[in-house]
C-alpha cells in the first residue's frame, strides 16, 4: 500500500478533480478505493494480493479496471462510464489521463445516491415485496441472458472453493477455532459429494453461467425505481463462472444474515416462479451447501478488512465470527415437510402461507406454491391479467393441481419443504397433495380455512392488483358446492390475518 499513498493523497484533495467538488469522501474494501467527488466516482485497485485476488502490479490492476467496465457496463450502463489513466507529468505532478507515464488507472463512474442502495432501503425496513418480486425478475433475466459455460466437473470445483475458504479461515484459530472449521469442512465436503450428480445435471443443462458473482445488497442500487445490479466479480473468472443458483445464494445469505429471512424466502419463490425450471427445484438440493459457502466467503473476507486498517480489526474479526456460525448453522437442515391451504376464496390462504414459508424448512423457508401463479404461468399471462372461462375450465384446473403437485415433489425431494395453497375443493385434490408426502415418506398437514360468507364477498371485492380473478359469483358458486369431508385442521380465517396466523402456528406447533 506504501507505493499507492501519493495516489491516495492525490485522490483524497478537491482540487484534484474539474469540476471541483467542496469535499471527497473515501470507500474502503479489502480490494479496492472508491473516491467520491461531486458527481464522479473514481475507483482504483489496492495493490494487494490474497489467495483470491491479485492486484498486486500495476499490469494487472489495468486489467481489472477494464474487465470491471466490461462487465459492468451492460447492465448499468447508468453507472459505469470509462476507464482513465491516472499520470504522472513532467513538473513531477499526478494528474487525470495526462500525457505522462501512467502510474494508476481507476474506473470512472456516475454517482448514485448511498441511500438507494439496497443495502441501505434495507436497512431502513423499506424492501417492499414489489420491490423484491422486481429484483428477483431482475435477476433472472440476467441469468437468462449470462453466457453458458462449460462446466463438467463442478464437484471438484466447489471441493476447491471449499477448501480455499477453509485455508484462509485456518489463518485466523484465534477468531474461528479449529475444531469448528475442522467439522465445517466435513459436512461441506459431505454435501458436496452428495450434490455431484446435481451438480454435473445442472452444469450440463446450462445452468452454469458468467454470472455476477457477488450479488449482495451493497452491489445493487435502485436507478429510476428498477433494482441495478453493479459491482459484478472482475478480477477472477473463475469466481464468476458458477451456478446460477450459487449466484442466487449470496443475496438469499445477505438478506437472511440481516435478519430479512422473509424477504429471502419470497425472492427465492419469485426467483423460481419465474424461471420455471424443473432443475431449478431440484437445485434446491445444493441450496444449504450454497448458502453455507457464502457465509464462510464473508466470513472470509471479513477477516481480510481487518488486515487493511488496525482500527477496524475488532469489529471484523466479530463480523467473521458471526458469518461463520451462520454458514455452520446452514450445513444442518431440517427435514422437509408439506403444508397445503386449502379454502374457498376470500379466506387468505396466500397470505398465510407467505406468512408460514419462512418460519419452517431450509433456510431461505419453504417453497410457496401458490395455485393462482400457477394458472397465470401456464396461459403465459402476466399474474394480474384477468383469464375467461378458458382458464377455468375442469381441464385447466387439472393441470394446475397437477403442475403444484409436480413441483412440490421436486422441491421436497430435494429435501426443501414446501406449503401449497389452493383452493382444493375436492377430496380427490387434498387426497392427491397428501400421497405425494406420503410417498416420500414425509410429514404432512393440511390447513382448511374457514370464514363467514360476507367476509369473503368483502376481501375479493377489496383485491387490487392481485393474482386471484376471484369475484363474488364464484364465491357463492364455491359456497353452493361446497366441499365435501374435510380431514384436514379446520382455522378460523375470520379474524385478522394476524390471528389466522397465530391459530395455524398452534396447530403446526411452530
């Protein structure tokens, strides 16, 4: 760092810069430094070197300053604008893309407002479902559009991630004992030995891509109401050429380390829906394993910040302790479980399974399959377009029972737990969601809501912008048919849904 404290100071002073801004304000990573000067961000590369991370000439930090840009620009064109070298001129001066020798080069960028990063609306509890549903549409479709790479022997690889996460944490017995690491490093190796087959069915069907690679709330900022992501992996291809889903489990570990489990839980749901990829629930295998290597690489690179400045050393070794019994928490799940919600419209079952999801399952939560969603994917119509009688017809409803029950049995062979909400009015619809646990051997449990016939004429008439085409005909129509021998634990929907939620806790002894 000796060689970079002229270029710091040169950074560091207004004057520096055209325009001049009143002040600069200073970001510090372990990797990098972020100058803020009026409405221009400069970035440049710490000449530091880590088992994961070179940047220790000044050839290699020009090459990771222009892959940052490439990679970068596409999808936030708004942020990332050049490259510049920073020179060194005659009268022995630094100065921005001078005629001298280049002795730095940083990344020129827009700035944005700190507070509409995720990070921070986060933080301020304003991470609204909308704004979640539009960040997991986000990412999937730059999943969708990421290149396929291919990625044959992808045990072997996460065996190498593992184990350079284990070495740099070894580092350290002082903050993560060694005992702990020691069993961290079996289990993994255990899921990673167990998740091969899935691994390599994944790899194989393209779902290893050039994805961001380190996608957390600090790397997205909301541009024009649109969640942008920003800051993607630049100095290691091999970091970024992974799993879509290992993608998927940084954000999924950020959220949940912040205590916004529910907030995981639904972009995880979103994040399925609408990549409906059968290998995508099957995935959910390898989710456990992948949320615990993400804790650990933070954990990691916790300890990393703390060699950069003595002050901060205390409070990251506590961020990397706190990470690592995250991810060690992450590497015993527990077993899977079905849920259904059954009940005519009108009585919340959607709203209370968005409710339980989190609270049971693997983390992120369970799976919430909801049967309005569903019909809506199969007519390949956005969630609130209306469907005539074509969508529900017997034939249509059907293949919607028959898709929710395809997909819970994914999930839950993938030792995910999953709750299911429809209405399921007839005893062949329950007696069909209650085999599949059944024949996986699995718990099972069946809710039926139940609330008086004005209270559910209210709440489909008050709907706005909601996936249910229910009215208050087909509320009576559903009413006149009633439905039949209910089996399953009858919950009084007719209170608050706060006190359905309370009541169905009781009966799941949650």
């Amino acid at each position: 760092m000796n060689e970079q404290t002229e270029l710091i100071e040169f950074l560091s002073k207004p004057g520096s810069y055209d325009p001049t801004p009143k002040t600069v304000e200073c970001i510090e990573t372990h990797g990098a430094m972020v100058f803020l000067a009026g409405d221009d961000v400069f970035k440049i590369k710490r000449c530091v070197k880590y088992s994961y991370l070179d940047f220790s000439t000044l050839e290699k930090r020009h090459a990771a300053c222009a892959r940052e840009i490439e990679i970068n620009q596409p999808q936030a064109p708004e942020i990332y604008l050049e490259l510049v070298a920073i020179t060194r001129e005659v009268d022995g001066g630094l100065a921005f893309g001078g005629t001298g020798d280049v002795v730095e080069w940083a990344v020129h960028m827009r700035r944005f407002a700190q507070e509409d990063m995720l990070y921070q609306i986060a933080k301020r509890g304003e991470l609204t479902r909308m704004l979640t549903r539009d960040l997991a549409d986000v990412i999937a479709a730059y999943h969708d559009s990421a290149p396929i790479i291919d990625a044959r022997k992808g045990a072997d690889i996460f065996q190498k991630i593992l184990g350079g996460i284990t070495d740099s944490l070894a580092a350290a017995p002082d903050v993560i004992a060694s005992d702990a690491l020691s069993h961290f490093k079996t289990q993994a190796q255990e899921m990673i030995a167990a998740g091969a087959a899935c691994l390599a069915a994944r790899a194989q069907a393209g779902f290893v891509r050039r994805c961001h690679g380190d996608l957390h709330l600090q790397n997205i900022v909301l541009i024009d109401d649109r969640p942008v992501l920003f800051d993607a992996i630049e100095f290691d291809e091999k970091l970024a050429r992974i799993d879509t889903l290992y993608d998927l489990a940084f954000l999924l570990m950020d959220l949940d380390h912040k205590g916004l489990r529910a907030g995981a839980n639904f972009l995880q749901n979103r994040y399925l829906f609408t990549q409906d990829e059968p290998l995508n629930y099957q995935g959910l295998k390898l989710m456990a394993l992948f949320l615990a290597l993400r804790a650990a690489i933070r954990a990691m690179v916790s300890l990393h910040r703390g060699q950069v400045s003595s002050q901060a050393k205390g409070e990251a070794e506590n961020f990397a302790r706190d990470y690592f019994a995250q991810a060690c928490s992450y590497l015993n799940p527990p077993q899977a479980r079905l849920i259904a919600i059954g009940g005519f419209s009108g009585t919340g079952k959607s709203t209370l399974a968005a409710a339980l999801a989190p609270r049971f399952g693997a983390a992120p939560g369970a799976v919430h399959l909801r049967s309005d969603l569903e019909r809506k994917g199969l007519f390949h119509v956005e969630e609130t377009h209306r469907l005539g009688e074509e969508g529900y017809t017997s034939e249509a409803t059907k293949q919607v029972y028959d898709l929710l029950n395809t997909k819970a049995e994914w999930a839950l062979g993938a030792g995910h737990s999953v709750i299911v909400d429809a209405v399921f009015s007839t005893q062949a619809e329950r007696a069909a969601v209650e085999r599949i646990a059944h024949k996986l051997s699995l718990p099972f449990t069946g809710l039926w809501l139940s609330a008086p016939r004005d209270a559910l004429i209210e709440r489909v008439g008050a709907r706005r912008g909601d996936a249910s085409d229910a009215t208050s005909k087909i509320v009576e129509q559903q009413l006149a048919r009633g439905a039949g021998s209910i089996n399953w634990h009858t919950v009084d929907a007719g209170g608050t849904p706060e006190d359905t939620v309370e009541h169905a806790c009781t009966i799941l002894e949650f």
